[in-house]
C-alpha cells in the first residue's frame, strides 16, 4: 500500500482529524485484527463513540470532570534553571505529572469510562504495564460505580508494587499475569481474553493508542486534551508555537495526545523518545519505531518488534510503561510520512535525566517521562535561545522510588 | 473437488460427521507432532487443524496457550509447520489439513510466498483467528485463486448480516466458535448452539462445524447432532502437557481420546 496519498498539505485542518479511514486505518497501519467475537463489540463501541463525541452533554460531563475532579488544565512550566543547565532553547514542562493520579492516564479513563456507562456497561477491565493505567483506571471506577479489574504481568507487579498496592486500595482487583514475557504485552492478551468471555457485561479500557480501532482514534481524542493546552498555553504565555514537542513513547498515548493537535502545524517538530534499554547495539530494548518492521499484533497493523518468522521479541527497557513490542498504529505513519521524528534514549540516560530534573527543578519525573526529558536535553543544547522545547512530563515518578533506591543499593523497608 | 469437498461428500454417504482434531505444531516436539497427525487419523479423526506456533496467542485457553509456549521452546516456525504438513502429506493424500494461528508469522513470511509454500506442503485451508474477513480480503482471495481454502469463524456475537458475508467468503468449512470466551472453556450452552447453527445453515450450503468446548465422546456426540462436525482442541492439548516427556503415552492417550470421541459421534447419529 502507498503511504503518498496521505501526505498532509501544509496547513490543512480536514487531514489529520479526518484520521484513521472508516476502516480504522492511518495509511496501512492500524485495523481491526481481532477475533470475530469481539468484532459485534468493537462495532458497537465505535458507533456509540461516533454517536457521543459530538453529543454536547458528553463533551461538558468530560469537561467538567477533567477540570474538578482530574485537575486540568495542568500547568506549561517555564524549566528555567534546566533550561539555563542545559544552554540552548527555552524548556517548557508540560505537567501531567500534576493531574490526579500522577500521570496522563487519567485523561483517557474519563472518556472511556463515560463511554461504559452510556453503553451500561456495569465492569471495566484494563491492562497495565507500569500501574499507572491501571490505578487511573481502578480510579475511574471509583468515580463512577463501577466494578474494575486490572490485568498485570508478574514482572511488572515485582517492579511497581506500590501501584498494585494502590489499585487494590481502589478496589479494584489485580489480576497477575503470567505467561509469556510476563510484561505489558501479556496482560493485554490477558484482558482481551476476559473481554471475549464478558463482552455483555464488560468495557475494555485500552491504555495506550494500540488495540484494534476504534481505540487507537478514541484515546487520542480523549488525550489530545494535552496538545490542545498546550497550544493555548503557549500562545498566551510567548505569543507563538513551540518549536519542538518532545514525549516519550511505549505505546504512545501521551506522545501522541501532545502530537495530535500540532500535526498541521507543519513548523512544530514532533520527537517521540523510545526506550533503548540496555542499549540498542545489545538489542534489549523496545524501540519497534527506531528499528523495528511492521507487523500484526493485539489488534492492530504497525511497527513491531519481531523476528523474521514474525515471532515476537522480548523487550527491556528500565521503565515498565515504555517496555512493549508494539507502537500505536498512527505513530508509524507520522513516521512513514516524516511528519515525526523517532530518537531513542538508553537506561542509563533516563536515569542521569531523573536525577538532574530532581536536583535542577525540584520535580520527580516518571522513568519513562525520563526519557522524553533525557532527549528534550541533548535537542535543547543545538537550538537557538529563543525558540521553545517543550516536554511532555507525562507522570509523576513516585512509583519509581523503590527501583531507584534499589540502583542505588538503598533499602526502603 | 478439493480435499475438504471429498472429506465431506464421503462423511455424507456414510452418515457421519466431521470429527476435526486440533494439535499445536512442534508440541511438544516436532517427530511427535507427524507421528500424532497419523495416529489420529487412524482413530477416526477427518480434519487435521494445525496450529502455528505464536508468542501471543490472544484467543486461547490457558492449556493451548501453553502448548504454543512449549512448541516454541523447540523453536518452532511457520516454516517448520509447513515442514510437518509436507511429511504427514507423503504418507497421507487424503486427510485435510487446515493450519490455525495469528497472521503475523503469516504477514512475515509475505502473502504470497505463504500461499505457495502451503500449497506446496499439502496444505488445504487457513483458520486465522485474528483476521475477520474485513481485514481478510487480500489474503483470502489470493489462497482461493490457488485452490487453498480460508475458513472464517462465526460466533455467538455475530449478527445476521455479518454471518452472511462470513458464509459467503468461507471456503473448506465454517468454524463455529461455540461460546463467548476462549479455547478450552466449560461453559457450552447446547440449546443456544442448536438454534444458531440451524439459522446459519439457512444461510450457506458450506459445512458448519462448531469448536471451544467440545472435549469429550459426549459433548462432541451431542454437537454432532446438531452441526456438520465438531472440533476437539483443548481436551487433547492438555493430554500432550500431561505426558510432555513420553511421546509413545501421548500418542497412546490421544490416540484412545480420538476414539473415544468418535465411537460418541458415530453413536449419536
């Protein structure tokens, strides 16, 4: 298939918003790879979606949660000591890390979770890889009355356990998960398994802009919430647009929740960050974008990590919420069609990253917010003073304090 | 007539159904793998699904996702299923094999050089459980060319129109899956089954075979009343986990699984 006919005309509005085709596609990505059981429910949700975005009491119930109860619009951070650190452009922080439970997450769970209860879905399920989309999720829940259950790979429970703790708080129940890498991957298989057994009473919550569509389109509607201030915010504060957004990527939704409404706006470069892990000449890391080829997986048509008889490959990256093989499926046409850019950033850089925006700023940034913040560093030193990064410091790195402690060989308990 | 035409009318003319038997390839290893192909056919079973080995297999049970799991440990691949198929094949011209798996192994290999392999190996139609016939089209139309079959699955959530369309694009036969969850789930509803299977009949002249849940000579008798056949997956896979170290016990247990089933089926009618 031709990536061509879906090149963007500089300044048009109609393109990007137009996507994915009513087939679920962003060029030859994306597409409903599912089993046919799950096909009458991945209809259904996205006639219900397409009957409810534009439904002016949905749009004010999103509304006025996301701003009394998740705490928008969060705040465009002017970094200064960083930016003078570092000696080059204007470093702005894009602070998701300040919404209510810590991280970007919580934007898409609002939306989805209204979305379960118009289609009077009493349960929500949810995969989670570093547990801050399940706690957004087992919080959503809360919220609304809603039964929860949250799929979780072992490994991953090993390395979060605060979070796990935190969902069960919620009462949600954790499910662990172990087969296969025993990571994010796993637990989504897992929760498209218990959707498939519960589609009448259940509403899967995807975390990411991955899964079969319409999930890719609605979770990032629901998170270009953050791109849509950001512009607003940038304007107001500098009368003009950033020059540069920067936003790690694992499955993609906070990258492209800050990419989508800057896609037309063809001056702003879009970087997205992908782990390296131990570093990418070792071959343990998770960069499908960076080195990857493209692939079915869990719903969707994209860039995969996999070897050449289409097996998967495990992944590493120091970050459990970055450690996945796949991407969302419009990722890989921004790259295909050059609108952004894919760099990647090994462990050892995050952390350096985390330690410096604590010591510079006085902010604990999440391992895989790291990551974006390690990159934005190396790209803000090339550019001019007078133009603007910006970093979408997609979560807050509470949960990272006990593998941070134990690099360093500090005991917490 | 292909292979599953021929399957069929002959079941027709004796008055039987289609007793369909599915192994992962390479599980636990791949001399085991055609050694139980041929042992089954001996004990009544029609139509071979082979599995294709894959590192997230989202539709399956826990006893077929860890027969994948130890397929893969052997390292086994698309192109060693295709192996697997082609030495069963030199012995037997006559049993249908469908393969059974996720399209990426398939996406890697290339469309094309996957037609030609499989058709190559003694291959007869494709079961892809996470491609729908929408995203389907391409690679469906390029194995009907070829002879080879795609078989489409329907299940208990599929709505009338669609079921048309999956009618229409089948070849080979069409799987029921037979209950909302997984392979190897318990809960079979026979009524229900019983009333969807009769109206999709009304719809296609193609076989309907119903799989998930049938694991015994009772349940798949009570199946075979009601559908052209069944499929028994997860009842055998389970056997191999038991006997994982000793391939003569398998091929003795599964052996007088098959039987057992058969005698069930044959005696239902």
């Amino acid at each position: 298939m031709k990536n061509e006919q879906y090149k963007i005309p500089p300044g048009s509005n109609e393109l990007s918003s137009a996507m994915p085709d009513e087939r679920g596609y962003f060029g030859q990505y994306g597409g409903k790879f599912v089993s046919e059981t799950l096909m009458a429910a991945i209809s259904e949700l996205e006639t219900e979606y397409r009957r409810l975005k534009n439904n002016p009491e949905f749009i004010a119930q999103i509304e006025r949660d996301l701003k009394d109860y998740v705490g928008r619009e969060s705040p465009l951070y002017y970094a200064e000591r960083l930016t003078k650190h570092v000696g080059g452009a204007k470093i702005l922080l894009k602070r998701e890390d300040l919404v209510h439970t810590g991280a970007h997450k919580i934007n898409n769970c609002i939306g989805q979770a209204l979305l379960a209860k118009h289609m009077g879905k009493p349960r929500v399920i949810a995969e989670t890889g570093a547990g801050q989309h399940g706690v957004a999720s087992a919080t959503v829940a809360a919220r609304f009355g809603l039964e929860c259950c949250v799929y979780m790979g072992t490994e991953d429970i090993a390395r979060q356990s605060l979070n796990v703790y935190r969902m069960k708080l919620l009462g949600a129940t954790v499910v662990p998960v172990d087969s296969g890498t025993k990571t994010l991957k796993d637990a989504l298989s897992e929760a498209m398994r218990d959707w498939v057994a519960n589609v009448d009473s259940t509403y899967y919550i995807i975390g990411t802009v991955a899964g079969p569509h319409p999930y890719p389109m609605l979770v990032r509607d629901f998170q270009a919430v953050i791109g849509n201030e950001t512009k607003r915010q940038c304007q107001a504060q500098y009368g003009q647009l950033p020059d540069a957004l920067v936003a790690c990527v694992g499955g993609g939704s906070n990258a492209m929740g800050i990419f989508y409404p800057f896609i037309d706006d063809t001056s702003v470069r879009l970087i997205g960050v992908e782990p390296a892990g131990h570093g990418m000449e070792t071959g343990k890391h998770a960069a499908p974008l960076s080195v990857g080829s493209v692939g079915v997986l869990q719903g969707n048509r994209t860039y995969l990590m996999q070897d050449e008889d289409g097996l998967i490959l495990d992944t590493h990256s120091v970050s459990a919420g970055l450690d996945y093989p796949g991407v969302g499926p419009e990722h890989s046409w921004l790259k295909d069609i050059k609108r952004a850019e894919y760099v990647t950033i090994d462990d050892e850089e995050a952390l350096g990253a985390f330690r410096q925006l604590n010591l510079l700023e006085g902010i604990l940034p999440a391992l895989e917010s790291a990551h974006a913040v390690a990159y934005a560093m190396k790209l803000a030193a090339q550019m001019k003073p007078d133009e603007i990064l910006v970093i979408n410091l997609s979560g807050r790195g509470d949960k990272d304090i006990p593998t941070m402690a134990g690099i360093d060989g500090i005991s917490l308990s | 007539m292909n292979r599953f035409e021929e399957r069929f009318s002959t079941l027709q003319v004796s008055g039987k159904k289609a007793l369909v038997v599915y192994i992962v390839a390479g599980d636990p290893a791949s001399e085991t793998t055609v050694r139980l192909m041929h042992e089954m056919v001996s004990q009544g079973a029609d139509i071979i699904e082979l599995g294709v080995p894959f590192t997230d297999p989202e539709a399956e049970g826990p006893v077929i996702q860890l027969g994948h799991e130890r397929a893969l440990r052997a390292r086994t691949t698309l192109t060693d299923t295709l192996a697997m198929a082609r030495a069963f094949r030199q012995q037997d011209k006559k049993t249908p094999i469908a393969l059974m798996g996720y399209i990426n192994p398939i996406e890697a290999m290339g469309y094309d050089v996957f037609v030609d392999k499989a058709l190559e190996s003694g291959i007869d139609g494709t079961i892809i459980v996470n491609l729908p016939p929408e995203e389907g089209e391409i690679l469906g139309s390029a194995m009907i060319e070829k002879g080879l079959s795609p078989i489409y699955l329907l299940s208990p959530t599929t709505l009338n129109e669609r079921a048309k369309l999956i009618c229409k694009q089948s070849r080979g036969f069409i799987y029921y899956v037979s209950l909302k969850g997984t392979t190897g789930a318990s809960n079979l509803n026979y009524t229900e089954v019983a009333e969807r299977v009769a109206k999709f009949k009304a719809m296609t002249d193609t076989p309907i075979l119903v799989g998930f849940g049938i694991k015994d000579a009772e349940s798949a008798g009570k199946i075979s009343k009601m559908a052209d056949g069944a499929v028994v997956g997860s009842a055998i896979v389970q056997l191999i986990e038991q006997n994982e170290s000793e391939p003569e016990v398998i091929l003795k247990e599964v052996g007088s699984l098959v039987a057992s089933i058969r005698e069930g089926m044959d005696s239902a009618q």
